[in-house]
C-alpha cells in the first residue's frame, strides 16, 4: 500500500502554529474525515497513524525562558556565525533522525513525502532519492528574514548560508507548498536572492483550516475565568490579539490605533496573549498612548481551549503585521465571530473578502474601521466572518486540499 508521510522536525505541541501545528491538525482533520488513507505524521519525539489515539496538550512554547542555559541559547541564536553551527548541528542530526525513521517504516518510491521545515527536507534528501516530495513553507519571509525578526543580529554569512540550503532543498523537491499566496510572495519579497528559485518551482496555495469544537466547554483556567467575566461585564468593543511579539507582528503598532478608537467610540478592552522580544516597546506604546486600564496582557502560555474561549467573547481581531503568511489565530478567531482588523499584508489579503473586515493601510487613521462599522451593524459583521470560515477555512477545506497535492505528487516520477 502507497504511504504518505507528513514530517516536522520537532517535538509535537498539538494545535499550535507553524509546521508542527499544521501536522498535527492534519492529524485531527483525518481522523474525522477519512480523506487520505495510509498516513504517518512524524515528529522529533513521536511518530503516529491515524489508528493511534494521541492526545497532546496544546501549549504554545513559552518565548519568556529564565536560566542560564536559556542565556547562551539566545546568545547564540542572535549571532551569525554561531547560529550558522548550530544549523549544521540540527541538520546532521536531523539525518540520523530520518534515516532511522526510514528503517522503521521501509520508506519506498511509491510513497509521497511532505515536509513541513526545510530541516527534515534537506536530511531526507541526504537519504533518499525519491521525487514524490513537497516541502510546505511556513516561515515569515525567507529563512533568514524570520531570524531577523526574532532578534538575530544582521549577517551576511548566515543570510548566505541559508538562502543556500533553500536553493538546494528546492533543486530536488518535486513542489513548493504554501499556506498563502501572500506568503510566497513574502518569500520572495524578502529575499531577492530566491526570487528566481522560487518563480521557477512549482507550487500549491493550502489554506489552513480550523472548524470549532466543543474546546471551549473545558473548564478554563482561574486566570481566563476572570479575563472572560471582565469581558462579559463590558458593553463597548471588545478586541483581542494572539501572537509572538516580534518585528513580524507588529503588535507594537496597535495601541496608537486603539487610542484613536478611544477617543471615537469610548472605552475599549484588548486582550493581548503573547510575548516576546517587542515586549517593551508595546509597554512603552500602552504607556503613552494612555490605554493601561483598557489592556488585559497574558504573558505567558495558557491552553488552547481557553484562547477559543477567549474568542468566543470578543468582537475583533486585530494585529498589524508588517509581513505575514497567514496567521492561524486569525481564522480561529473568525471562526468566533471576530471582524478582522489587519494590515494588508502577505497572507492577510486572502482572509477578508469584500465587507468582512478592515483593512488598515494607515495604522494612524480609524477611517477604514469608522466606514464599515457605519455600514454595517457588528452583529452582521460577526455572522459574515462566521460563514466565511466556515466555506474557505474549515478543517475539511484545509484537509481536502492536501488530498489534491497527494493525488498529484503520486503522478511524479518514482526515482530521480
């Protein structure tokens, strides 16, 4: 029987984002529909089928790390040269982890390999010669581009030296996929030096896809019990934001938006969930723009079940990304009712079609937000997005266009 094997070189977290998180969805979406027979989903920490029965927590990874050992890490994860051995480390070790893998499951020319990392691409390619291959991008911008904006200290020799791993990744697999058409355009914007590469490989567009659950019954924590009766007590509107704070996200750029929204329309409520290396400069923008008794701010992990509770009582949805692929709490939060307030950017230019939120092209003007509220009433605005995600964006969507790659990746030569 021809296998499909879906890979991500690293430890499973459940529902999370990024490529491991959209392992394990695709994980989640098959067991309920059946789609793709003869799947393996594969982590760096566990390897299962869809007759397994695996329950893992989801929790995003916790960016606020105390400890010595956490020092060096981010000491060496913002130096070139440094992160350039370490990248070395990771990809020989991720060989080892695929060859072994290839032992356990007598990997062959009849089956369809997809990764989701560039990492466990690369290690396979040092193993096999089989074309059946896709590598699913799911960086913000290039490789080198994401680094950057997660505190990486500019190098051209690491700018270099990725940009040459993905030029060769690409130069043996079989399809380039991508959660956008903004993302690889992001891709390429990002990086002048794969433009070519990547104009000349082939590719799909796979949405991501979530369908709510019955998730927001669990019992939340002590913490989200309280956020959501403050949420419940409040009448005016009511926003929330979930996202690493980093240069990507462009969290920071909110609060003078917000404060505009203020002096419009009156008292607001922003829920933030997230942390990272732009951390202080939001603190400072709350500060200034005199919004501190308007923010409720998680600084750390909670459940996923609790952010979809979250979302079942709030009304938008705002980040104001300077680039992005495609942000997976975006179309859960629709899925809630949310109205997206977003930056027309990348991936964020497929999730609002026609009246179904704002875009915002001058984050130090409400005028896109005034137009749409005076068109609509917030209760239609919700209803919208509501069935939007559930035509575009649903689990089944998100599934059955991985079913389409398959079939056609199957048509590929079995042997270089």
């Amino acid at each position: 029987m021809e296998k499909v094997y879906f890979f991500a070189n690293r430890t499973c977290k459940g529902a999370v984002g990024g490529g491991r998180g959209v392992v394990y969805k695709l994980y989640d979406a098959n067991k309920k529909y059946g789609l793709i027979k003869g799947v393996n989903y594969l982590f760096t920490d566990i390897n299962f089928d869809d007759d397994s029965s695996v329950v893992v927590r989801s929790m995003p990874d916790d960016i606020a790390k105390k400890g010595v050992l956490d020092c060096i890490k981010k000491f060496v994860n913002k130096n070139g040269a440094l992160s350039t051995l370490k990248y070395v480390y990771i990809l020989n070790k991720a060989t080892r982890w695929i060859r072994d893998l290839g032992n356990k499951y007598n990997f062959g020319s009849d089956d369809v390999y997809i990764f989701h990392d560039v990492d466990s691409a690369i290690a396979f390619q040092k193993n096999y010669s089989y074309t059946r291959t896709m590598l699913v991008f799911h960086q913000q911008g290039s490789q080198y581009n994401e680094w950057v904006s997660f505190g990486g200290r500019p190098s051209r020799l690491y700018q270099k030296y990725l940009n040459s791993i993905f030029i060769r990744c690409c130069d043996k697999i079989s399809c380039l996929g991508f959660p956008s058409e903004g993302a690889r355009e992001s891709l390429m914007e990002s990086e002048s030096e794969l433009k070519e590469t990547v104009e000349g490989k082939k590719y799909a567009i796979l949405y991501n896809g979530f369908t709510p659950s019955d998730e927001t019954e669990n019992v939340p924590t002590d913490e989200t019990k309280k956020i959501v009766e403050a949420l419940r007590n409040f009448s005016g509107f009511k926003f929330i934001t979930v996202s690493t704070l980093n240069e990507a996200k462009g969290v920071e750029r909110i609060p003078a938006f917000l404060n505009l929204i203020k002096q419009k329309y009156g008292d607001f409520l922003w829920v933030v969930i997230g942390t990272g290396n732009k951390e202080e400069k939001l603190t400072e923008e709350i500060k200034k723009n005199g919004i501190k008794k308007n923010v409720v701010w998680v600084k750390h992990a909670i459940p996923h079940s609790d952010i979809l509770k979250l979302f079942s009582e709030t009304d938008f949805y705002i980040l104001f990304h300077r680039y992005s692929i495609f942000d997976f709490a975006t179309i859960e939060a629709m899925a809630y009712g949310n109205v997206p307030v977003l930056t027309p950017i990348g991936g964020n230019k497929e999730m609002i079609v026609g009246n179904s939120g704002v875009f915002v092209d001058d984050i130090k003007s409400i005028d896109s937000f005034s137009v749409l509220l005076d068109e609509n009433t917030l209760e239609e605005l919700k209803t919208r997005n509501i069935k939007l995600q559930e035509s575009k964006f649903s689990e089944k969507a998100f599934l059955e266009g991985y079913s389409v790659q398959i079939v056609d990746l199957r048509s590929e030569d079995k042997v270089r």
